[in-house]
C-alpha cells in the first residue's frame, strides 16, 4: 500500500514531498503462510504403495551413480549398500530408513528475527526466482544480467511484502568472474536486505565461503548451532549425482545448514513421459540424496525438491503451467509428507518470452498449484520468464503482488467472533445493501486482498491516463520501489568484516569466466 | 492442432493449399470433464453445519421477497411459507425438503447427440461469456456489441475444442431491438453450432420463445420429455426474487427446461464482507429459489449458482480472481454437493481493461479454482474482459485454449497399463535420457497437453518472427478460425422453420430498445 499511496500523492507533487514520503516508507514483510487449507491429494493410497515400492525396487535393482566421489561411495559401502564402479544400489528400505532422521521441519534463522522462517509442516514459505543468465526490463530489452540487476533484485525483494525470502542467485552477474560472484552474491543478500537466503552450490569451496560469510553475519557460534542458509542441490535426473553438487551437499550438510535435494525435471527428457513413472523416479531419486544427506550428518536440515516441466514433443521447449505438470507436483507432495520431509515445488514457471498473458496463465496455473500441493519451499516464486533463461524486472513485481493471493486463500474460512456476519444479514434485509452497515464498517479493511500493482479503476480513468497495461504498470512500481529503497540497519563493525572477507578472498585467485 | 498445423503449413502456401486444408479441418470437441481429482474443501462439519442452520434462520426470520408476483406468494402460501406483504419467510426445513426433489445430475441435449453434455456428478461443462454489452478486439478497440460479433463467438465455440457449449447472450447484439435480439441469438446458437445452449430469461414470453424455438430444433415431443436448454436466473441478491426472472423461470420449469438459479454476489455491497457470511446468504437464496422452482414443477433440474467478486472499497469495483471469491466458491460447492444440486460458479473472470497479464492471472486462479470446487457447470469459462463489460475476440480464444488444462489436471494420475513406466526407468538407468525409449515412443503423442496457442519457440525463431505477444498470437488464430468456419450440417426443413419463426415473431411486434 505503501507505494501505491505514494504513488497517487506523488503526481503532480515536487521533490520535497516525495522525500518526505519515502523517509516514511516502511517496507513490511507479511509471515510466511500457515495454511488453514487442506493439501490437494491427486494418489490414493494404492497409488501411493504402488509408486513407493516402485522406487524401492529402482534404487535396489537399477541403482543410482555418484560420480566422482569415491568418499561417497564410502559411505554408502558402510551403510550397507551395494556398490559396483559408481553406482550404488540401496536395499529396500535402507534409503528410507536413512531420510527418517531428517527433521520434518526447520527454522531458518533470518538476520533480522522476525523475518526467520519455519520450514515444513502446514507452512510456505516464498523466495525469488534463481539462476537465470539475462534479464529483461521494458526499457532495456533482454541482456545479460550483471551485479547491477542482481542487487536491485535483492532490493525488489526485500521490499515486496509477500517475499519471505531472499533467494540465492536471482540472476547470473555474468559481470562478475564465475569464481568470485558468490561472494558478491552473498554479500549484496547480507547487506542490502535482512530476509533469509541461499548459500552458494557451485564449488565445495564456495558452499564453505558461505558458511564463513555467515559466520561473520550471525556469530560463529550461531552458525554452529542453527541454520541460517537453505541451499539449492539439484540431482542430474535420472539418478546421477555429480561431484560438485554433492561436494557442496557435503560442506552444508557438516556444518548442518539445510538442502533443498531436488530431481530436476523435464518430463520426457529426464523422466518418464507419465505421471506415475516420473513421481517414481523423483521419489526413488530425493531418497538416494536425502539418505545420503543424512549419511554425512544425521538430523541435518534437507528438503524434498522437485523442479518439474515436461518437454514439448514439436519443438523439443520445456513447457510450464502444464497439467501434468501440476498432477506430478500435487503427487510429491504426498511422497514428500509421507517421507516426512519439507517440500519444495512449484514457482512462477513460464515459458513465454514475454511478461504477457502466457506469463501470467502459465505462472497463476503453478503459483495455485504449489499452494494446494502443500509446498513448503517456493523457490522461483515471482520473476521467472523464458523457461527460467530471463529474470524479468517487471514480472517480478507482478508475480510478487500475486503471491498476495495465495496467503489470502491459506487463511481459509473463519466462523469464529463476528465472521458469520447474521447481525449483518438481519441488518440489511432483502433488497438492501451492505456497504455501509456496521459489520462491514468494521471489517472490510481486512476482509479482502486488494493488488497493490493491478487496475482497479473506472474504464474511462483508464483510458484517460494512457490505457497502461499491465507490465507498463509494474515498470513504473519497479522504479518507485527502487526509488524508494532503503538499506536495513547493520552493525557497521560486520558489514566492515564481510567487506573485508570478499575484497581478501577475491583478491586471493585470479579471474576464472568458465 | 488443425489450426496450429494449417497456421504453418500455409505460410508462403498459396490460395489452392489453403483451400484444400479448409476443407479437411475438422471441429473436434473434447467430451465434457469427469472429474478423475478431488475438491477442494475449505469448510470442516462445524462450519458446514454453522452456515446451513444459519440459512435455515435466516429463510425463517427475515425471508426473501418475491417483487410483483402474487402467484409466486400463493405457491409458497400453499406450501407453508408465512407471508408479509412481499416478504416470503420459510420455516426451518422447508425450503431444504423443497429442493430435495431436484435431480443431482440432468441431461442437456444438443442437436448433435455426441455433443448432448450430462451436468452434475463429476462432471465440469463450460460454457462461453454471458451479458457484455460491449466488445473488443484488436482491430477495432472496443465497441458496443453487434449481432455480427454475437455470431462469430458462436462460430468460434463451436469450433473451441474445449468448449462442451455454446452459452447464451455471449454478448449483447445492441444493434438488433431489445424485445427481438433473442430471437436472433437462439437462431444463431441453433444454425451456426451444434453443441447445447442455454434460452432467454429477459421476459417470460421471450423464455416462451426459447422453448417454442426448440420445439421446431428438436420437435416437440422431444422437447417434453428432455432437458434442451439450460438458462440462467439471477436473484437480486440481497434475496429478492424479481418477476421477470421468476416469470422466466416458471416458464422454463413448467417445460422441464433447467433454470441456474444463481446469487449475483459482489461481496461488501450485495453480501458481507466475511466468506462464512456470505456463503450463509448465497444459500438461503439458493434453497428459497430451487424451493420455488420445485414448487412451479417438482422433479425440473434446477442448478445450485453462485456468481462471486468482491468489491474494491477504494474504487467501488468488482475485482475478480480474488482469495475471498475463490473460498467463497470452494465453500459454495460443498454446500451445493449436500443439497444434492449440480454447481455453476467461476469462469474467466477478470477486471483488467485489456487482454494482459493481469487478465490471465484473475481468469487462471479462477479456472483453476473452479475445477478445483467442484464445478458443474462453468458460463463465462472463456471471452470475459472489463469486470464482464466487454466480450474480448483474442482473450475468447487465450481463455478457450487454457480449457484444456482444465481437461488435463481432471485426468489425475493413471496408474494401470504401462503407466508406472518401470520397463522405461530400467532401460534408460542413471545418467540415460528418455526422449527415444520405448516407452516414450508408445506414449509421447497423448502424453502431454500441448498449447495450440502459446509461444514454444525457441526465442531465435520468436524474436525473427516479431516478437509477438499472447494477445497477437491470439488475433491471428481467431481470425484462421473464422475463415476456416464451416456450418454443422442441419435439415434444411428445420432451418426453414426456425427462419420463418423469427421472421414472423419479428414482424408482429414493434421494436423496442429499452
């Protein structure tokens, strides 16, 4: 509201009020969602044994590869599984087994604390999209993302209500040396926002960088008790785990900081081209990482991920928003709360090119989805353009006021105090109405979600002030909001130390861009 | 697909092509959904129970009025109602024992009996855009709706795949007089298509004119004994029944013709402002409108409406594809489901101006929504622009082509033949992919619901062919469509009747536009 709000004052309105009004700006951060909705259930309990039994015997008879790994290999010879050159086959009911110790929930620790969240049970919790290597904005098209997009990401975030969560990497700073973005990615989640975020995935070494890092943000003795980073670690379906990703597993897993161990999807590609047989493998898959998660330490945070689309058999695209899409999603979030872990899914997934219409149906079609497949960790949440290669500005804001939606539905139907509203309806009477009467004076400032972004207004307002779509709408909230941005207080003696950190470490190795 | 096919084969193509391919199109249509998912329920037994015996109390205590219409007031006398005046007040269980002689499922038959669509149960029919006055597309902006544009929506549902009907006023003709367009609709629905549709209810005569229309359609005997039409009766919510619905609807249960007998809610001026209250007031109003319906003809079908928004109380106006519509819904389907009624709610609702984002993500969260309540029957599943001011020509086809998800997410998860997909899963093993495996060559073509709309290019192939967006896609196919339109074959003796109908019924009475 807050934008909005100065946005109407400021038109026409000079410099001094504008600065009056941003000083008054608070950027509020709604809770993460607790649901009062039941989880949509699309397997019924044959279907569940059936696909359960099926990954037993997957990972038993086929077997999964640890790819250079021998420590891996390791672990999984000790805890009794069978191991032939990398592969590893898991008799029925160790994987299992392994995943009981995980917890079936987690608080990650925020450094601000009343923006940690709790992951698992009835609970979402929301965070940005990540991983995309250009972005695009209507001014200036589609480009390479750089460290300049990526902070005012951080900042987008941070200032938009329904984003619990910071995310990891937004966008690729392809500006930035490859073995050196993590640190600056790090740094700008630390300094310029106070929400939770991800560590890095993409060397052992960076994974530790992060856990450093965080010990400087949190205390070292903090970091050795809680979890203050939920990282990203995607398995190379079907069944593969390569080094780097398990490397990094390994250093978050020991210094018992939360992964998300998720398949990564595209049905027909890397998956069956069914249902049944896709959640299969998923399940068969998240148990393998999971277990061995909880191989390296038991008890440790780990979430089960699931990134699914399903390829267009004309043109060979990934596709979003798709129906099979949503039916595999609703059914691993069943395996995940049998399984008794976390669940991360869904997003603003879209294939189109363009903030427009095919980006709004394909990201509304999985933002509900996720919400009723009883998500707990929305990952790609708002921002997600292209089939994930764009990170868009004016989408970002878009989806994010969407999200709004989905707490609003969570809360679910009240009956409770005046919710029944009989006063009301005696009140009014037939042929009546009820904006005035007393119920309504007394509720209706919270009885509805209202978009802070969409247009509401008269069609003859409209048209007068230019016919503004929707994406021209979001711009112009875009630049308000950066506009508006305030760095949240630090300690200055650690943003000094994280300072300090990057410039040594960077300094330390020379440029790599491979 | 025989759009999408024939949109790349004729590029560069010459007329001859074209020709050839316009005459081997053929206008598929997917049967009606059954439900292979379940609701969504967002009511527990206590809220349940709380909210029917409040209806209960409130059909009691401060009754409904029925406006200018002493044979209603005698009906309900008779039955045991106690009336004031106007005022109908019903005693405890009455009005629930009235309804209970409702089908729970009825047939609508088109004159195409593969077309003939069963709503109730499990089963979701959709049907297109009802009431605006105006219309828009991308040619020609937005204008008052003429008989031209009424014809080609119906030309466009019928060849909508995933449109099961053909609806009613799809827009409103303004250039034909208001005492003779009905006539003009229902000739079009009857000629120009061959899928179900629904009569007229702005005056009982003119409802008169429905039946005696369909006599000529489907002959008269037919017409006795089975249901033709399903029309839509609006209650002047808050509880009031108006003549000219009420004279409609006794015309159409006299006929055993289906009436949707549908609260018209905008939350906060027609309802309160609280989900419990307002699904307490949307049913009293359903039971006191089926009750009367059953009164006039115990055993007509009689469909359990609900149309939901919710007001913005900064504007004033209606916003859609809301949280609160959206559990009002679901809770209105659970109502519907214990009352034993078939369900009519959703559709592409939206408040935005034009066909963009902001449409796309309203009219997603209420499609989905709606499969997801329960739905049995869905008007205004597609076309819907402007707060249901304006029938859009491109969103019409964006909306019809998301039907499909709808189809899609219904089937639920199969898990009998090859669909576990273990043989698939074996043969490609860790690191393998499946996009050539026996499996996938078996099943790829039905495997996933493809778009015969979005964009799934590569971005290459999408910028070099002008970097269109959804709504411009949109345009082109629906002009394809309407060149590529054929007219279902019909005997011409039928056609000659339903033509002198109209011609004399228009010749008898004056015009009126008003």
């Amino acid at each position: 509201m807050a934008e909005a709000g100065s946005r109407r004052r400021s038109r026409g309105g000079g410099g001094a009020a504008r600065r009056a009004e941003r000083s008054s700006i608070s950027f509020e951060t709604a809770k993460y969602i607790e649901r009062n909705i039941p989880n949509v259930e699309v397997l019924n309990e044959e279907a569940l044994e059936l696909i359960e039994t099926n990954a037993e015997i997957i990972l038993e008879e086929v077997g999964v590869n640890f790819v250079d790994n021998p420590a891996a290999l390791d672990r999984w010879r000790e805890a009794g599984a069978d191991i032939d050159g990398e592969r590893v086959r898991i008799p029925r009911g160790l994987a299992r087994k392994l995943c009981s110790t995980a917890p079936s929930e987690y608080i990650q620790h925020a450094r601000n604390p009343e923006k940690s969240v709790t992951v698992g049970g009835r609970n979402l919790v929301l965070a940005p999209v990540y991983g995309p290597p250009f972005v695009r904005d209507m001014d200036g098209g589609r480009r390479y993302a750089t460290m300049d997009d990526f902070e005012k990401f951080v900042k987008l975030a941070y200032m938009s209500k329904w984003l619990h969560h910071s995310g990891g990497t937004v966008c690729e700073p392809t500006d930035i040396p490859v073995n050196k973005r993590h640190l600056d990615m790090l740094k700008a989640h630390m300094l310029l926002s106070d929400k939770p975020f991800m560590g890095s995935v993409t060397e052992p070494s960076r994974a530790q960088d992060s856990v450093d890092m965080c010990g400087i943000l949190f205390g070292k003795d903090f970091v050795k008790d809680n979890t203050v980073m939920t990282s990203l670690t995607n398995i190379n379906s079907p069944m593969t785990f390569d080094d780097v990703m398990m490397g990094s597993l390994e250093v978050y897993a020991k210094n018992n900081q939360a992964c998300i161990i998720s398949p990564f999807i595209v049905g027909g590609a890397m998956a069956p081209v069914s249902v049944a047989g896709t959640l299969t493998q998923v399940l068969a898959e998240v148990m393998a990482g999971v277990a061995y998660h909880q191989l390296v330490r038991p008890g440790a945070p780990a979430i089960f991920g699931a990134f699914v689309s399903s390829i267009d058999m004309n043109s060979g695209a990934p596709t979003f928003g798709t129906p099979e899409a949503s039916l595999v999603t609703y059914g691993a979030g069943q395996l995940a709360r049998r399984l008794g872990l976390p669940f991360r899914s869904a997003g603003s997934f879209c294939g189109s090119k363009l903030p427009d219409a095919q980006a709004a149906y394909e990201t509304a079609n999985s933002l509900n989805m996720g919400l009723l497949a009883g998500v707990n960790f929305m990952l790609h949440s708002c921002g997600w353009l292209e089939g994930g290669l764009v990170a868009d500005f004016e989408k970002f804001v878009m989806d994010a006021d969407q999200l709004g939606v989905l707490h609003g539905l969570a809360k679910g139907v009240p009956i409770d105090g005046d919710a029944p509203a009989m006063d009301a309806i005696r009140e009014v009477g037939p042929g009546g109405h009820y904006l005035g009467c007393a119920h309504t004076q007394a509720n209706f400032k919270t009885a509805f979600w209202r978009s802070e972004l969409l247009d509401y207004k008269p069609f003859e307002t409209w048209y007068e002030e230019g016919e503004r779509d929707t994406r021209t709408l979001a711009n112009i909230k875009m630049k308000q909001m950066l506009a508006n941005y305030q760095k949240p207080a630090i300690d200055p003696a650690v943003e000094e130390a994280l300072e300090a950190y990057v410039a040594e470490k960077k300094a330390s190795m020379p440029d790599a861009f491979t």
